[in-house]
C-alpha cells in the first residue's frame, strides 16, 4: 500500500515531531505517520530525532543525558516559520495521535530501546499498523529475534546490491527503506522481485517526491510537505 508519510509530521510547517505537526500532517491528508524514539535519562520514551536537542531546541545537551522534567522545560521551534510546541513522550503520540486508522513507522534512535517501544505499541493494540524501522541494523536484527511480529523497516543510504538484500532477508525484513537519490529503477525492479516493500526517504523537495512515485515505489515515502504529495497524488488518478 502506497503511504503518505507525514515525516515528523508537516514538519515542512510545524515543529518536528510534536501533536501540532502531526495533527497538520493529518489534516493535510497523510494516511501515515512517522516519527523517531529515544529515552532520557529517567527512562521515559519521548518523540525526538536528533541526539542532541541544540538544532531544535537551543539546548545542546542529549536527549539521554536529561529527565524528561528537564526537557519539559524547553520548546520545539521551526525555525522557518517560528512555530513552537512541546517535546511529546511515545505515550501521548499513543493516547492522541495513534489511535487512527493510519500507518505507523516508528523509528528506534537509540540502541536497546525496541522491546519497550513494543511493549507500548502492543498495549495499545498497534501491531497491525506498525512497521519497526531504524538505520541501525543491530537494533532490527536484535527486533526480529525477540520474535514478536512487528514489521520491520531497515533504513540506508547507498546502494541495494546482494549483500543489502541478503541482510534484509536475514532478519525477514518487510521493508527496504533506501534514500530516494541513491535508488535507481533496476534496484527497486530487484526490490520488488525479491518480495520486499519499498518506502524512501530523503525526499525534501518535489521533484524528488514525484520522481518517487513516477518509478513506482509502493511502500509511499516520508515528506515534510504531505500536503503537496496528497494533492500529485490526487492529480495522477
């Protein structure tokens, strides 16, 4: 199934990551979300990309090495358009967000974190609607041996050759997730063939976006603009 991915939600628009960009991307037309999980240093599980909250924050401390009171404290800005919000924990993008009838790429940042992401993504039911993806294939491979039935997304930058697919199938993965500009159309023929999923990322501008589409990749992308990718795809059917 093709996804609109609201990558960090409209964060094209609203602070990344946070119930305003998500709420946005919704409204623009997503039928998915994406988002990224870390844990701070009193263990609670919160919604942030960056290891370092300065770009986003001005705080330049890491997210690991603050309680999540302390994070509390600062703000989320987008600093194109001066659009501010709070640093939101897994829990509440559960409880206000991840009850629709969407689809969920929730990316593991940090290492050792899975099992509890999943335990929480169970409680509430998200099985079905979630795919597990990360960058880092240790993390996916440690993912796939806990046995639980999550989809699994692996996210890379380069080429897909042999030993790329080979380690996708090592861990039964669902998804191949590579960057938009390293993908060529034999890759992702040879993708396909081979039975996975394809999403890309990377895809911050629209011609990379509608280059995504135009080639045929099926498992949709991740886009800081869904309100741009919901109205090509409108225009194309």
């Amino acid at each position: 199934m093709f996804v609109n991915y609201a990558h960090r939600g409209a964060s094209e628009y609203y602070p990344e990551n946070t119930l305003s960009s998500f709420y946005r991307g919704i409204d623009m037309g997503a039928n998915g979300i994406e988002n990224d999980i870390q844990r701070t240093k009193d263990g609670v599980l919160v919604v942030f990309h960056d290891d370092n909250l300065k770009r986003v924050t001005g705080k330049d401390a890491l997210v690991h090495d603050l309680t999540y009171a302390e994070l509390m404290e600062l703000t989320v800005t987008n600093e194109k358009t001066g659009r501010s919000d709070k640093i939101l924990t897994l829990d509440d993008f559960i409880k206000y967000i991840a009850w629709r009838d969407l689809t969920y790429a929730i990316e593991i940042k940090e290492r050792g974190i899975v099992s509890e992401v999943m335990d929480k993504l169970d409680e509430a039911g998200l099985r079905e609607r979630t795919i597990i993806t990360s960058f880092d294939y240790e993390e996916l491979s440690d993912a796939y041996k806990l046995g639980r039935g999550y989809r699994l997304g692996w996210l890379y930058w380069g080429k897909t050759d042999s030993k790329r697919i080979e380690k996708l199938k090592s861990i039964d993965a669902y998804q191949a997730c590579p960057k938009i500009a390293d993908l060529t159309e034999e890759e992702l023929k040879t993708l396909h063939a081979e039975g996975f999923s394809v999403r890309v990322w990377g895809v911050d501008n629209t011609e990379l976006m509608k280059r995504a589409v135009d080639m045929g990749v099926d498992g949709g992308m991740t886009v800081n603009f869904p309100d741009k990718l919901t109205e090509y795809l409108k225009d194309r059917s």
